[in-house]
C-alpha cells in the first residue's frame, strides 16, 4: 500500500486502546484516536505525535459516530483500519444492578461497537477499500464473574457480532476479528493490582502466573490489522496466559 492507512481506535485514551495505537503507529498507520474522555484523548495524541488526530465521541450515541466518520473523512481520509476497544465495567453485586447500569454497559461496549463498525464499514465499501476491523473482546465471553453481569453480556455479544459482520463483510475484503484479553495491567484492574488477596485469586487461574501488559494485546491487535493475518476473519483471539484452557486450581 502506497498511501499510509487510517487507523481509528476508539477507547485510546488509556490503556489497551493506547498501546493498539501506539503500536499501529509503528507500523504506519496515521491515527485518529477517539475517547469520551476529551482532555485525556487529546493529551494521548499529543503524546503519540506523528500528526495523531484526537477526536471526542461517546460511541453509544449514534448521532456523535456519525459525526466523528464526517470529521475523520473531511479532515483526514478514509479508515480502513479499526480498534473497536472503548469499553466500561460497572461492577457491582448482582442483585444490587440497576437496570440503567446494565443498559449503559450494553449501550457503550456492544450497541456502541455495532454503531461504529457498521459506519467503518460502509466508509470502505463506498470507497471500494479493503480493511481490518478488530473488536475488543474479553475472556468474559467464554466465562463469567458474578459482579460484571452486563460486561459478560456485552463480550458474548461481541463475540458473535464479530462472527456476523465478518461473513457480511467479506465479499468486500474487509475482514473483522477480536481479541479477547485477560487480566491484564490497566486502570480496570487498579483494584485487584492494589488487593494482595484479589491478585492472588487471579495468579490461581492463571498459568502464566503473571498478568498481561496492554502492549501484549496491542501486538495481536497489529498483527490482525496487517497483511499478515490475511486470511483470518470471524476469528476471537484469546490474550489469556492460558486462563481459558485451565480445568481446575491446586
């Protein structure tokens, strides 16, 4: 590819997000970083450089998508490659979720990421362009913690979203994949980092016995992203250290 590609990563201004597209910025992509945190998305991209674009956009709102692909497009060109990684938690005791909680969890990490994939998406097949599309998953769409109900729902969703859109948009070569982390060393596991207790549950069902950096998720990020995965598409990548083949604890 002559031109550089755009790469769009939403959820950039921290963490899992940050390190996706720092490491696509190594390999070539001109970035647009997008967060509902504006002063944070816009510091990433200053912190990046290499003319990264920092736009604000709660992706559960629609009307805001839309208008960010109208900036990004009138501003910068065409994405033909996208990190679908903004995400939000909520954990709480089951019982004690509200139902809003739950909607806003669904309406951020599942309805947001369709919302911005389909908009992705028809950008590159109006401009007949091949692309990568890369959702954030977790291991929390094979398994489940009771606290994070909605999460759980959302990951599984993502999961089969991902398997949708790939066989949609495959006549058009746009490919559509997800990664799926597990514990790994962000502002999410702040607590369970701080916990000597929590963090040792966590090391009991993970073989690796160490958590992940977001720099290890951001290598499978680029790797789905480039020439190299040219022939993957519906496919989750689980980023575990081996939590998800474990049978059992001693």
């Amino acid at each position: 590819m002559s031109e550089r590609p755009i790469a769009l990563v939403t959820g950039a201004a921290q963490g899992i997000g940050y390190a996706c597209a720092q490491s696509l910025a190594k390999d070539g992509a001109r970035l647009v970083l997008s967060d509902i945190n504006e002063d944070g998305v816009k510091a990433a991209a200053e912190k990046l450089g290499h003319h990264s674009v920092a736009i604000a956009c709660d992706v559960a709102e629609p009307e805001q998508v839309a208008q960010m692909f109208k900036q990004i497009e009138a501003n910068t060109g065409t994405v033909s490659l996208l990190v679908n990684n903004a995400g939000i938690g909520k954990p709480n005791d089951f019982l004690e979720t509200s139902v809003e909680d739950f909607a806003r969890v669904i309406a951020v990490n599942l309805t947001g990421a369709f919302c911005v994939l389909q908009t992705a998406a028809k950008s590159m097949v109006r401009e007949k362009m091949s692309g990568s599309i890369v959702n954030m998953s977790s291991i929390n769409a094979q398994v489940a913690i009771p606290t994070i109900p909605a999460y759980c729902a959302s990951k599984g969703g993502i999961m089969q979203l991902t398997k949708s859109s790939s066989l949609a948009l495959a006549p058009h070569n746009i490919r559509v994949n997800a990664v799926g982390p597990g514990s790994i060393d962000t502002e999410m596991m702040a607590a369970v980092n701080s916990s000597p207790e929590a963090m040792q549950r966590v090391m009991s069902r993970t073989p690796m016995q160490r958590v992940g950096e977001p720099e290890e998720i951001a290598n499978v990020v680029s790797f789905l992203c480039s020439d190299k995965a040219s022939y993957i598409t519906g496919e989750t990548i689980y980023v575990d250290g081996g939590r998800l083949g474990m049978n059992y604890t001693c």
